[in-house]
C-alpha cells in the first residue's frame, strides 16, 4: 500500500506542475512579431544593412588586396629594370602596358564605383 500512496502522490505533483506552467492563452503561445507588411519590411532593414556595411567592408578589403599586388608589381619591375640597366622612360612605358596593372586599374575603378553608390 504505501507504493500506491507514493505513486499517487508523485502524480498529483506532476499534475499540478504541469498544469502550473501551463500557457493560460493564445496570445502567449506566439513566438513572432506582429505580422503584416511593415512587421516585414522591419526585419529586413537591419539585414539589408548588414548587408551593405559587410559589402563595403568586402570592397574595401579587395581594393587594399588589389593595391598591394600593384605595388607587388610595380616593384618587382622596378628591380628588374635597375638589373637589366633599362630607361626610366622604358619602364613607365612597361608598366603602363602591362596587361595585369591595366585589369587591376579597371577593376580598382569599377569597384570605386561601386563604393560611391553604396
């Protein structure tokens, strides 16, 4: 018998806790905002943000990328040119045919560009 007092016991407990923490209403049950179309557009602001200042951190850190192996370039012309005992007037002219300095210009330009509208 006193198995059964126990166990009966130990039910209304968990009876009563769960009836405790029970939801006492609908309202409490939702777990989003209100819903509608300026709810909408007020969750996607912070995002697009986000997604703006990361873009332009993402373009900053390219054009640095992209200025540094210029520089990479030009240096390394440098050199060579002071070994090979060739005009300053050649090598400016090297370096402003250059294929990779011309793709690096354009793109450094382009995502200027970029940077302006953002």
């Amino acid at each position: 018998m006193p198995s059964v007092t126990v166990y009966g016991l130990s039910a209304a407990c968990c009876i009563a806790s769960a009836v405790g923490f029970a939801p006492t209403g609908a309202s409490s049950l939702s777990l989003r905002g209100p819903v509608g179309a300026q709810a909408a557009c007020a969750r996607r602001q912070p995002r697009i943000a986000l997604q703006m200042s990361d873009r332009k951190a993402d373009i900053e850190e390219v054009m640095k990328e992209l200025t540094e192996f210029r520089e990479k370039i030009v240096d390394q012309s440098k050199s060579l040119a002071k070994k090979v005992k060739a005009k300053p007037k050649d090598l400016a002219k090297a370096l402003e045919e250059h294929p990779d300095i011309i793709q690096i210009d354009a793109a450094m330009a382009e995502l200027e560009k970029e940077l302006k509208t953002l």
